[in-house]
C-alpha cells in the first residue's frame, strides 16, 4: 500500500497510509522498518533495474521523506540520556536511514543533533567541541565513503580520545567486503570500519 503510493506519486494516500497504520497500533519504529525501509529498498531496486526512471524514484523518495516529517512528533519532555550526534562524511547524499535511527533514538530519550550525512570532517569536530555528544553516529551507504568514514573516526580519537563513542551504519557496513575485512584478524571493533573498503 506505502509502496503502492509513493510510485504512484501519491502523496495524500503515502501519508493516509502512515497515519492510519499509527492509529491502528503500529509503532513508529516498525513503520520505519518494516513499511518505509522496505519500500525505499525496493524502489532502489527497482530504478537499478530500469523499471523505474530517476524522476520517480526521486518523487517516491521526497514523499516517504514527506511522510516521516508528517508523522513524527518529536517527545516534548527533556531528554535524559545523553546527546547522539547523528551525521556522515562529505560526499554521502543519502540520509533517510540516519534521520530514522535519530529519529528512534530520540523517542527512547536522547538529545539528537542531526547536521546532515554530507558534512565535513571539520564541521563535524567543532560540533562535537561544541556540543560533547555521548555518542557520534556515522552512516555511510556508499562504499567508497568508508575510507573517509575511518579517516573521520581517526580524527575524532585523534582529538577526543576515546569519547565520544562512535557507531556506524548504513548499507556500505553490511557489504560484504566491509565484512570480510572486520573479521580479519587485524581485530578491529564492531564500531570501527576497515581502510580501503572503497
Ligand atoms: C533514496 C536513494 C538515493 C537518494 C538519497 C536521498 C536522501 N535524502 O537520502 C539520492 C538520489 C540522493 C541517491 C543518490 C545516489 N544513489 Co542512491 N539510493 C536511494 C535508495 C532508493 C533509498 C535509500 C534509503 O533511504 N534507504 C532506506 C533507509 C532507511 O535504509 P538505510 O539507509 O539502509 O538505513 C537503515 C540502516 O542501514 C541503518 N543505518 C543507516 N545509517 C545508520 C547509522 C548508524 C549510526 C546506525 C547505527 C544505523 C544506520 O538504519 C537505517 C534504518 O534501519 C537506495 C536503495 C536502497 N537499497 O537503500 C539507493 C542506493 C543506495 N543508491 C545507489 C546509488 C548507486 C546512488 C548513486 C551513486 C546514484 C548516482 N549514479 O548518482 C548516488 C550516490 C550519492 C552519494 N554520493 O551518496 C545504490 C547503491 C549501490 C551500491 N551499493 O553501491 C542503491 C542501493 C540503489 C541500487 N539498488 O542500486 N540515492
């Protein structure tokens, strides 16, 4: 049905689509999972191949962005647990999966700041200077942004030392080259990606 409406280019029906599922008990978290991410993940498949063109992927994409600004209300009581910088490096276009997480994040308590996935290394250390977030999300989705994700993570431990804590995600970490390499004996973290993944 989401996905019905958001190639059809329906915005009216994307966005009744959503509000009746809330209202019929489906918590946000699983409308994001299970409805939207699906969704945008089959939309991506379809445009690679050539069922669909670039303008209406780009349309179904901008709805179910529409979508989420529409539905989501942000909690009004002060958040408890600590500060998530949600962001990217330069260059990663791609943001929905990390507005979702930020979003779910912040509706279980936590102060999110989210300056956008396509953000400079610098912006990014003088918004942790300025802000001490609890913890930096990284989402990357393209494979060759993991390099940068790394140089990025050096930067923050260079600068930070060990806090924040650093998480990443996003499609370009369960490629399974990224895979590989994270269970090489070089013993790097669950929170670390490897160099040269691009
Ligand atoms: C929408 C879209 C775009 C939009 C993005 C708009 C936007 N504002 O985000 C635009 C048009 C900009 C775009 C551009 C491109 N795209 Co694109 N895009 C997509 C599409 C259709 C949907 C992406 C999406 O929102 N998915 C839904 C979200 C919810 O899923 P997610 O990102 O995986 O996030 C979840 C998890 O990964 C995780 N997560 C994400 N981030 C984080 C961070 C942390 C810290 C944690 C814990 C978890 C986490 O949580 C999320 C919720 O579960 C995908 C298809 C797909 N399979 O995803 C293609 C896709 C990703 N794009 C693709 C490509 C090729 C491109 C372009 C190169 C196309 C081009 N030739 O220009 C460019 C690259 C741009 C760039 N430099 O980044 C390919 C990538 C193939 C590959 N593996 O290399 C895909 C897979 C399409 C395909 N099937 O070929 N794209």
């Amino acid at each position: 049905m989401f996905l019905q409406a958001i190639l059809a280019g329906q915005r009216a029906a994307a966005v009744q689509v959503a509000r009746e599922a809330l209202r019929d008990g489906t918590s946000l978290q699983s409308l994001y999972l299970d409805v939207f991410q699906p969704a945008l993940y089959e939309v991506g498949a379809r445009w690679e191949a050539n069922q669909l063109t670039v303008a209406q992927e780009h349309i179904a994409t901008a709805i179910t962005q529409f979508v989420m600004a529409q539905i989501y209300e942000p909690p009004r009581q002060q958040s408890t647990r600590g500060t998530v910088l949600m962001t990217g490096v330069e260059g990663e276009l791609h943001n929905i999966g990390a507005v979702m997480v930020g979003d779910l994040l912040e509706t279980s308590g936590w102060n999110v700041r989210f300056p956008g996935t396509n953000l400079p290394t610098t912006a990014i250390l003088s918004e942790i200077r300025e802000t001490a977030p609890t913890y930096v999300g990284i989402s990357a989705t393209m494979l060759f942004n993991v390099a940068a994700a790394r140089e990025l993570i050096r930067a923050i431990r260079r600068d930070f030392g060990d806090r924040p804590r650093v998480m990443v995600g996003g499609a370009a970490f369960r490629s399974n080259r990224v895979r590989r390499r994270r269970a090489s004996p070089l013993g790097r973290g669950p929170h670390r990606p490897a160099a040269g993944d691009d």
